[in-house]
C-alpha cells in the first residue's frame, strides 16, 4: 500500500489543518505512475487528488445526497478502471 497526504484533497490552502491518510494498492500506484508519464501531473498524487475533486465536482453539482443505480454503476466502473475494484 502507498500512504497518500491529504493536503491536495481540499480546494482551499491547508492552514495547520490536520492531513488524512489514504492507502491504496502499490500496484494501482504504480500503475498511475505510468498513466501520468508526459500528462502534465507532477505525480501520482497530483493525479489521485484531481480525480477525486473531479469526481465530488460531479456529486456536488447534482445537489443530490444519494446515487441512481446507473451513477452507482459508471462510479463501479471508474473504480474498476482504477484499480479499485
């Protein structure tokens, strides 16, 4: 497992704010280490914490507190494609 800061997760600028750590499988991590070869993301992280802002973007903005089977089914398939699942 690759331990992940969490002080990209958030929009706004850490200010003595405590970090959370995220694990993930070293093998999804290397995996992204080659995805982000010449992307423009200075690391894994910086990857990690774009598609997680990307993903809440999208539950924020639907104004909605829980999922339809078929956005449950496209965020299984995400996770799928990461790694995840």
């Amino acid at each position: 497992m690759v331990t992940l800061p969490s002080e990209l997760l958030f929009k706004r600028p850490m200010q003595k704010e405590s970090r959370v750590t995220v694990k993930i499988p070293r093998p999804l991590y290397r995996r992204i280490q080659q995805v982000i070869v010449n992307t423009g993301f200075s690391s894994p992280t910086d990857f990690i914490v774009y598609v997680l802002r990307d993903l809440m973007g999208e539950v924020e903005a639907s104004g909605k507190e829980e999922f339809s089977p078929d956005e449950l089914r496209a965020i299984k398939q995400k996770l799928k494609n990461l790694g995840y699942l």
